[in-house]
C-alpha cells in the first residue's frame, strides 16, 4: 500500500496526487525534469500537473530561474515537508495493512485455488 494525497471535491479544481508526489522529490533532486523522470513523466506533464495544483491552490509551487533551475517556492518546500512528515507517521500503519492485506489475498488464493482446480 502506498499513501497518496489528493485535494478537492466535486465542486472545487483537483490537484492531482502526482503533483504531490513531484512536490516531495524535488527537494531530493536538481529539476523538475529529474523529478519527473524519477516518475516516467515528462517534463511537459510534470509541469502540467504542477500548474494545475497552483492553480487549485492558488499559490505558485515551483519558481524556476536561469542558471539555478527548478526549485521550490517557500510555500512548495513547505507543503512538501508537510507531506513528508504525514508520510513518516503513517508509514507503520500503512505496512501492516500490507501485511494484513498481503496475508489475506494469499488466503484467498489459496481458497480459491482449492475450490476452482
């Protein structure tokens, strides 16, 4: 199980959980054409999904400036960090519902196996 992060409902503009996921690697990488490949996104759709989370959440995310490339707006570094921190805290939960889930499909399986041979 992976968490993913996603805004918005029906009646407000998404942002998509790949636009997150760019978010929280760009700390760990030089561009965004590198988070985005990390991905096996194009930059094209990288900057895509970045746009649309500025947009929905109406500030900018990233800044890029020549010579420096592509980084973080203040706001950007902290969503990211935010994410990163709610990742750290939820990651034992999330492994043993992938323990208990991994446990009960192969259960399943092997039910289904002896039922249909």
């Amino acid at each position: 199980l992976r968490l993913t992060v996603s805004l918005g409902d029906a009646d407000c503009a998404r942002v998509p959980a790949a636009a997150f996921d760019l978010l929280r690697r760009m700390p760990r990488v030089d561009s965004l054409r590198e988070a985005a490949s990390g991905f096996g996104l194009s930059y094209r759709h990288a900057w895509a999904l970045i746009r649309d989370a500025e947009q929905a959440l109406g500030a900018a995310l990233i800044v890029t400036r020549r010579g420096y490339g592509t980084q973080l707006t203040p706001y950007g570094a902290l969503l990211a960090a935010a994410l990163e921190e709610i990742e750290s805290r939820l990651a034992p939960e999330l492994d043993a519902a992938t323990q208990a889930l991994s446990a009960a499909l192969a259960l399943g399986a092997g039910e289904h196996a002896r039922v249909h041979p």
